[in-house]
C-alpha cells in the first residue's frame, strides 16, 4: 500500500515538474503556431497518446479549424471538417466541459479521423470563460487515458490559453503601432503635394513598402455619367487593364462599396464570387489573395474608392488592414476633386448646425485665434471693428493661415451668431456641381435628381455664408453670384420662381484677385460687391513671433486628445520651429506637432520628435536627382550603406516600372532592359517585386 502510494506521489511530482518545465517552455516563445505546437508535443508525450490536436474556432462561423496536429493524416484531416456541438470536439467546445472516452465505438457523438482510434480525450482551451479551442490527444488503446491526464491536459490548456492571449495582444498592439506609424509617414509625405496623381502614387509606394500591397486603384466617378466610374488612376496595373476597369453604383465590390458607403476586405478574391476581377489580371491560384476597398468621402458623401489587393495573412491583420485604408481614403480625400452628382440633401444639416453653436461661439470666438504678434493684433483688432454687420467681408492669406477660422470669428461676433453659418470650398467642387450646391435644385431638373435639393444659399438663410477660395469660381456662376447678392434672392435649378434669402457673404482666397481681374478671370463688378472690407492674413514665416504661442497650443490640444502628459517644447526644438518657413503655414505646423506629440516618450517634445524635414533633409525624391542624392549623403544612418540604398532604390523602381509598360512579360522586359532573364528572376526575388 505504502509502496503504491510512494509512485502515485512520484508520477505526480515527475508531473508537476513537466507543468513547469512546459510552462517556461512556452513563455519563452512569442510565436503563438510555435506554442500550440510545443504544448500539443508534450501532451502527446507525457498522456502516452499516439496522436493529437488543437482546433481553434474560426471568427464569425461556426467551424473549428486544425491550427496544429501530430500523428494524423493531413487529407484525412481536411475530409473531417467539425462545426460547434458536433462530435467529441464540437461538444466539449459548445459545452466547455472535457470529455474521456476510452471506448470511442461506445460514444454516440464521436466523428473518427483515424480508424484505429479507440480512446479519446478533449479539454477546452478557454480564458475567463470564454472557449477558444479544443486540445485533443487520441490513442489506439482502450482504456488509454485516465483522471490524472485529463487534470493534466486542463491545468497545460488554462496556461497556454493565458500565453496565448497575452501573445495575441502584445502582437495586436505591435500591429497597432506599425499601422499607425505607415500613417504618420503618408500623411507627411503627401503633406505638401498637391497634383492628386502625385498624391496617389506617394501613398501607393508607401503601402507596398509597409504593407506589401501588389496592386492599387483609385476609382472615380466620371464627369459625364453620374451612375459610372472608372479607374482615375493605378498601381502596377497596364494601360489596357485600367480600360477594362468600368463600375456601376452597387455593382461587384467596388459598386457595393459606393452604394452603402462602407468598406469591403474580401480574404481571397479567388473564390470569391462577388469579385468581378473586371480588369482580367491572371493570377496565381494557389496564392490566398486579399482584396480591401474603402470608400472615399468628403462631407459624408461617397466620390470614389480606394482598392488594393495583397497576399492574405489573417482575419485580424485584414480587419487592421482595412481599418488603415479607410483613414488613408480620409488623407487623400481632401487631393480629390468630385466627379460625382450629389443625389442626396443632407436634410438634418441646419439642425445640426443649431445644435452646435454653442460649441461653435466657444471654439470660434475671436477670443481662441492664437497671436500676439502686431500683424495679429491688427487682424484682430479689425474683427471686432466689422464683426456685427451685414458688410461683404474679403478674407485674403495663403492656404493653412486660418482664413475659416477669421470668418467663423466674424460670425460668432455677429448679430447673425445664433443662424446658420455654411461653408463651401468653391475650388473642391467640379463647374458642373458648384452650381447646384450653391443654389440647390428641384425635382426632376435633371437626370439623377431624383428629389429636390436645398443650395447652401438657402441652408445659410439668415445666417453667414463662407465662400471659401472665391477665386477659383468659374466665371458664368460668378454673374448668377453677383445677381443672388444684388437682388437678394436665388432660383434653384429647375425652378420657375426666386427664392428671397437673407445673408452675409464672407469670401476668402489664397490667390491675387486683382490679377485675375486684369487676366478676365474674375468680375471687377463683383469684387467690388465682396470686397467692401478687406482681412489679409499674414503667413507663418511673417508672424513668427507667434509661433511658440500656437506650439504651446497644439501641444495642449493633442496632449489632451491622446491622454498624454507633454508639458510644452524645448528651446532648441522652438528655434528649428522658427528657423523654418512654413509653405504650409499654421495648418503644417499643426501637423507637425501632432506627429510631435503622438511620437513624445516624456514630457517635452525634443528635436527628436520633429519631422526630418525641418533639418533640411529630403526623405522623397525630388525633382532633381542631385538634392535626393544630398538628403542620403547627409543622413548619418546611411554610411556605409550609402551606394545600397541609392541604386537599390532606383534598380527596383526600374525593374518595376519595365515589368508593367511589357504588360507583365518577363521575357519581354529581361530584353527591354538588356538583361538576362535569369538575373531579372533573382532581381525580382531579391527586391520582393511581385507583379
């Protein structure tokens, strides 16, 4: 009895030792498939079983998948497909109660995988309660497991059920950080581009470079049919295939897109039948291929779609994936000019504009215009002076000076603070659709306006209209402008009667008006009309003065917005601030100090945590090679890599770009470049150019 009792101790003692050893074994790994597959070895080892499994639940079905298995046909194992609450293993993964058979042939619900099993035991692989998985191990013995393996098998399934989620979480927030860095990097990048093909093709390089995407469409509405688009522009895709690449709202991917206004991620779009692959590309079917397409939105309304198509790695960095081309869509949506006809009226625009007023005299008041230089001080000065009357008011400065800002100040200093204040941008519209904006439209007026449609004039009723970018206005709407403001009533397209309004139009331009004026482009008689008091705005590199004023500004507001404790911003970091230009004004130094908050460790912002830009270095090519070619020779992290990555850099952009003018053909692009084909293969490999 004593002797008994002595093995029964020990083989629990060699057991707990196991545990531990198996434990350190796998925390020691961070590779999640490496930790099932240490785990399942062990179980299999230390049970004495022949063979064994982990079946993981597929999100958003009920299927159980083999992540991992030893000692089982792999055909076999693929013809034996399991959904919860079926079989041995869908039971205890439903139930969340482990099972023992020793006698398979006795149990009602057992499915085999293998003939010669006889006994069977299966735990949960759960976390908190909630079940994730089964552990399975077999054997072709009856009677082959006991109570002790099933504690055993439980006690190694909580453990790595634990290291697995802490896995998955360390590698989500991995995963977080990395999309949000490829953010940061675009948004700079294409900062102060301004030609939308550029833009494209910047973020397009990005993503291949971070996300390695292989292909990429930007698709637009056409100017002529509003129920068409078509490919604007492409990534790696022939001239020929983007002629093919023709859509209708709600047809295939992209059409249902536009249709609802929500993104699609398709895991393989060589099974999936909803992707038309209208373009006729040949691809690889044995290679898993992802398709994601968002859409792209400028005030709520669909104007196009944003496609990619890359190698499919899993459900959760695809749901990632897809969560960083919808904010890619939002960067370049403002490069984008719509092509579309805006069908729908945003009927609940001035009730939205009411309920947010008082956020509005809070956020607008001239009281919250950051400046203390002269220039600002006269600015402000003049505000107040103009603030409360009907006067046309002419707002002039540089794009990003804050010219909205001034006008939504002159509002909220107004008598006229507590109606509407509307805004349109007069160069973001297409000639054809500035009309209809600005004066709305009745039913039936022309094909798509299927109801009718209130302008901005009449949602600004009583209100303050802002006509941002005045200069850009073709020159037949500015004498329907001129007539609304002379007459004080507008007629909406269609319509057979005027509508009386009651406005104040504040105008803005980044351009010279006066010489638009003298080159025809622009109505002397209604400049007169806006122009009754003038507002320049100074730019940043005129008012520097005021620079460590709006740092200070923008640090507290993202500090705030990020739940991050940054107190303010070197000195050394404030005199590169000054020592730059600003092209892009306040609204540049904006984004760099959201990018500098966003990258802060501590509780200043250093020089470390300013774009490279400011040092004067180049990080996109330029127009002239030679200062491309300066930016890598002074960047101390390039020595001795200097020649790598410079003809690296080149040597990949050609290769690439021959692939797609010889549609793909290597043997046609290894002699248009003069080389062998072996070497453009090994070229190919060695940059990952997949074509």
């Amino acid at each position: 009895m004593d002797n008994n009792y002595t093995k029964e101790l020990e083989e629990k003692i060699k057991r707990h030792k196991l545990i531990q050893y198996l434990t350190i074994a796998m925390n020691e790994t961070s590779d999640s498939q490496e930790l099932l597959k240490i785990m399942l070895d062990k179980c299999i080892t230390i049970t004495g079983a022949d063979s064994g499994s982990i079946m993981i639940k597929d999100p958003g079905t009920r299927k159980l998948r083999y992540e991992v298995i030893k000692g089982l046909d792999e055909d076999m194992v693929l013809k034996t497909p399991i959904e919860v609450g079926e079989g041995l293993t869908g039971t205890v993964f439903q139930d969340g109660i482990p099972r023992l058979v020793n006698d398979v042939s006795i149990d009602p619900v057992y499915i085999p995988v293998r003939k010669d099993i006889k006994s069977e035991l299966a735990v949960p692989l759960s976390v908190q309660g909630k079940i994730i998985g089964v552990v399975n191990v077999d054997s072709a013995k009856i009677g082959a497991f006991t109570e002790d393996d099933m504690e055993f098998l439980q006690t190694i399934s909580n453990q790595a059920a634990q290291i697995l989620i802490r896995t998955n979480l360390y590698h989500q927030l991995e995963s977080k950080i990395k999309f949000k860095d490829i953010l940061l990097d675009i948004s700079q990048s294409i900062e102060k581009i301004f030609e939308l093909s550029d833009s494209f093709e910047i973020v397009m390089k990005k993503l291949a470079d971070s996300l390695g995407i292989y292909r990429g469409m930007l698709i637009l509405f056409e100017k002529e049919e509003p129920n068409k688009l078509s490919i604007y522009k492409a990534y790696n895709i022939t001239d020929e295939e983007m002629s093919r690449g023709i859509y209708k709202i709600g047809e295939g991917v992209v059409g249902r897109v536009v249709e609802t206004g929500k993104a699609v991620s398709i895991k393989d779009i060589n099974k999936d039948e909803s992707y038309l692959n209208r373009l006729q590309i040949k691809r690889d079917k044995n290679v898993q291929i992802s398709f994601i397409a968002v859409p792209i939105k400028i005030e709520g309304i669909v104007i196009g779609v944003l496609a990619v198509e890359k190698y499919f790695e899993n459900e959760s960095i695809l749901s990632d994936e897809e969560d960083t081309m919808t904010l890619v869509a939002n960067i370049i949506a403002n490069k984008v000019k719509s092509w579309e006809r805006i069908y729908q009226d945003k009927e609940n625009l001035i009730a939205e504009n009411l309920s947010l007023k008082k956020e509005l005299f809070k956020n607008f008041a001239i009281d919250n215009i950051v400046g203390k230089s002269k220039q600002m001080m006269a600015v402000f000065e003049l505000i107040r002076t103009v603030s409360d009357s009907s006067s046309s008011i002419m707002i002039l400065g540089e794009s990003g000076t804050g010219k909205e800002l001034v006008a939504q100040a002159l509002h909220v200093g107004s008598n006229r603070k507590n109606s509407p204040f509307i805004s349109i941008n007069c160069a973001s519209i297409p000639e054809n659709l500035l009309e209809s904006e600005l004066f709305g439209y009745k039913k039936g007026a022309f094909t798509g306006a299927v109801s009718d449609k209130k302008g901005k004039f009449l949602l600004a009723n009583g209100g303050t209209i802002f006509l941002d970018e005045i200069g850009d206005m073709p020159l037949y709407l500015q004498a329907k402008l001129l007539r609304a403001i002379q007459e004080r009533e507008i007629e909406p397209l269609g319509s057979e009667s005027k509508v009386k309004i009651d406005i104040r139009i504040i105008s803005a331009s980044n351009k010279d008006i006066n010489k638009l004026i003298k080159e025809g482009k622009f109505r002397e008689d209604l400049y007169y009309r806006l122009h009754v008091v003038e507002i320049q705005i100074p730019p940043l590199r005129n008012r520097k003065d005021d620079i460590p004023l709006l740092a200070n500004h923008f640090i507290k507001k993202y500090s705030t917005r990020d739940n991050k404790n940054i107190l303010g911003i070197s000195q050394e970091s404030l005199r590169l601030l000054q020592s730059y230009n600003w092209p892009g004004n306040i609204r540049e130094l904006e984004n760099v100090i959201e990018r500098a908050v966003l990258l802060c460790r501590v509780q200043m912002i250093e020089v470390g945590n300013l774009p490279s830009f400011l040092m004067d270095i180049e990080e996109v090519p330029d127009i002239h090679i030679s200062k491309w070619i300066e930016g890598f020779i002074k960047n101390p992290a390039c020595n001795g890599k200097l020649y790598e990555r410079i003809i690296g850099h080149i040597e990949k952009e050609l290769i690439t770009r021959s692939l797609i003018f010889n549609n793909r053909n290597k043997v046609k692009t290894s002699d248009f470049l003069g080389i062998n084909r072996n070497t453009l293969r090994s070229k190919m490999e060695d940059y990952n150019i997949k074509i």
